[in-house]
C-alpha cells in the first residue's frame, strides 16, 4: 500500500473507532521486505505461497515488519487521530503475544502460530487504544519465526472471538477469472472456498489467505472479506453498505 492508502486506511480505522468497533491491525510487509533482501543481494524464496525463512532473513523481516512498517502505521494513525493518539505498535514477540512452532524444516524460521494471548489486546482495546500488530512470533524459548500475516491475523481473530476478519490485498476479491475483474464472487461459504483453493486459477500467494478465511469462519468468526486495499476507504465500502466492494465469506450460506 502507498502512502495515500495508509492514510485512508487510518481514516477509516478511526472513523469505526469512533463509532464503537474495535479493530485490531495485523500487518505483514512482503514486497518490502523483498526489496531489502534483494539490496543486501538476496533473492527471496518461496514455497506453496509461504517464505523460505534462514537466519539473515529472519533478521531483515524484524527490521522491516518491526522497526520500519509497524512504526510508520502507528505514525499514520496517530497523525490522523488529532489530539489523542490512539494506535500503538507490538510485535509477536512481546510479552508472549504470538507463540509458535516451527512450520516446516524446509522454510527455515517461519512459524505456526499455537497460542495467542488474546487478554493483551483487549486491555489495549478497553483502554481506547488501536493495537498494530506486526507478525513475528516466538517460541517457548524465545527463538523468533516469521509468520506468514494471515494466518497470524486467522489466529487473532479467533483468540478473540472477533465478529469479523477483513484482509486487504492487492486485487479486487477473489475472481473468477483472475485475469477479468469483472469476474468477482462477492460470497461464498467456506466449503465452497476450501473447494476453490486448489483450482488452477488461484495464485499461489492467495492459497494461505484463502485457507486463513476459511478457517476463520469455521472456528468461530462471524465472517471473513478480501478487499482491495489499493481502492480507498474499501473498509469502510466493505463494512457498512449492504453490497460491499470484495468477497465475503461465511460458514452457511444464509446471507
């Protein structure tokens, strides 16, 4: 996201702060943390969507999701909010917030999530404050692991037994045909999305947050909805007209 979409993104966070939804940002930071590896000369690796993690890596994505995109958002929200500042930036690692196991040998330190401490960001949220988390877990022993954002945000989510789970992305929704915008699907259950998932037209960057809303639904969140992030104020768009800009899914099809 540019500048500009930070910046409507922020709007719409305090717009639905103000009217009493509690929202909690989760954030990744892929293409920038690609474009850091490749100026230390670094060629990022993936597999099946999910990013080959080695030490170095790992270092690069806490600095990036950490120390650079987590502050610049808390900097966005705050300069928005006038007065009072209300976001404020964690990280996995804090206080035990995301605990993880390593996911796989084969992508080095990245990390499924199996336990959140979901009591920290409702004291943050009952406090009046706006948590921005970034996604870097840590096991029992302290090792940090990158964790891929949508699942950290699926892991959230349920923890907290929120109503609704929105991803922003970099397309429309999930399409038909991904090369014809005009293809979206604006819902669908998530057994009709688990039955999508392998289809060839799915991305492979798109299955883990295809999976993540499916999995959403299926454990206890209301609903979950792919937007577009790069059309401003498609949160608010999404949330409060009846037709929505993306795709929404839900477990049973009584929409």
């Amino acid at each position: 996201m540019d500048r500009e979409s930070d910046l409507a993104l922020a709007q719409d966070v305090l717009l639905l702060r103000s009217v009493g939804v509690r929202c909690v940002l989760v954030h990744g930071g892929g293409p920038q943390v690609d474009t850091m590896l490749r100026r230390v000369g670094k060629e990022p690796e993936f597999r099946d969507g999910l990013r080959v993690t080695d030490a170095e890596t790992l270092e690069i994505v806490r600095m990036v999701l950490v120390g650079k995109i987590n502050r610049d958002l808390v900097a966005t929200i705050n300069s928005q909010a006038g007065e009072e500042p209300v976001a404020v930036g964690v990280s996995g690692e804090d206080a035990g917030l995301l605990t993880v196991t390593p996911a796989d040998s084969a992508l080095g330190f990245v990390g499924n999530v199996t336990g959140v401490r979901a009591e920290l960001l409702h004291r943050l949220l009952d406090d009046g404050l706006t948590p921005v988390v970034s996604t870097v877990g840590a096991n029992l022993e302290g090792q940090p692991y990158n964790v891929n954002a949508d699942e950290a945000a699926r892991a959230i989510a349920v923890a907290m037994h929120a109503e609704k789970i929105v991803y922003l992305t970099a397309v429309p929704g999930l399409l038909e045909d991904p090369k014809d915008e005009s293809t979206l699907i604006p819902r669908l259950t998530s057994t009709e999305l688990r039955g999508r998932i392998e289809h060839e037209s799915v991305g492979k960057g798109m299955i883990p947050k295809l999976k993540a809303c499916a999995d959403a639904v299926d454990q206890g969140v209301g609903f979950a909805h792919i937007i577009d992030g790069r059309v401003h104020h498609s949160l608010l768009i999404e949330l409060l007209t009846d037709h929505g800009v993306g795709t929404m899914v839900k477990r049973e099809a009584s929409w």
